[in-house]
C-alpha cells in the first residue's frame, strides 16, 4: 500500500518537476532514493522500518517508471514507437522470474528475503552509475 500510494503522489509531480528543473539530476537522485530505501528495507528489524523504506522506494520508482520521457528526449520521432516497443519486449520474459527468484532467495540463502533488497541495492546501484555516465541530455540552447 505504501509503495502504490508514494508511487502515484510521485508520478504526478516527477514529470512536470522534470521539466522545470531537467530529468538528468531527478533520475540520479530517483535511483540514488531507490538505494537508501532498499538499505533501510535490508537492515530494517520492524515492521515500521519495512514501511518507511517502502516509502523511499516507491517515491524512487516514480523517477524510475518515467523512461519514456528519456527514449522521448534521445530517440527521433519516427522510431519512438519501435524504440518503446523494444524496451517492452524485454521485460516480458523476465516479469515471471521475480518470484521464482525470491523463493529461491528463501530456500538457499541465510538472509532469505534480504537479499531481495540486497539484489535491488545492486540493480539501484549500478543505475545510478549509468544515469551518471551515460545520460547528458539536450539543454534548451541545444534545442
């Protein structure tokens, strides 16, 4: 409920907020958000902590669901729809593996679901990266 409800408040601010102050700098701090509340998930010893790093992440998962705005940004008009459609596809055949991936986590690690998070630290962690080195977009006077 927590992560639904950050979710929404955030996907109807990053956008508009993104284009008053530049998508470069929201995604980088969405995901480096994404990586702190993974962490407080991952140590948390509550209940209460479990929900307030579900908080950060589904605030982070605003910036994080807002792609197309970026393949919008660095891909030409006409091969928008392809160039959408392409990233789409690959998610497919990897959205049934998350829970196989979790119970997998259960069964074979000491930390059991911690390492849902400690996986996610990961992921997060190396978008931040790529965000950073990767994505420079055009300012208004390239425009």
């Amino acid at each position: 409920m927590a992560y639904t409800l950050t979710l929404a408040v955030g996907l109807t601010l990053v956008g508009r907020m993104s284009d008053l102050f530049g998508r470069r700098w929201f995604f980088i701090s969405g995901n480096i958000l994404a990586v702190v509340g993974c962490i407080v998930c991952a140590v948390a010893y509550n209940v209460n902590m479990v929900i307030g790093g579900t908080v950060l992440i589904g605030l982070a998962a605003s910036t994080q669901l807002s792609f197309p705005f970026v393949v919008g940004e660095i891909v030409p008009m006409q091969y928008r729809f392809i160039a959408n459609a392409f990233i789409y596809v690959w998610t497919i055949p990897f959205s049934g593996l998350g829970p196989l991936v979790a119970y997998a986590f259960v069964l074979h690690t000491d930390a059991g679901l911690r390492w849902c998070y400690y996986l996610m630290i990961i992921v997060n962690g190396l978008g931040v990266i790529c965000w950073f080195l990767f994505y420079h977009p055009p300012t208004f006077y390239m425009k």
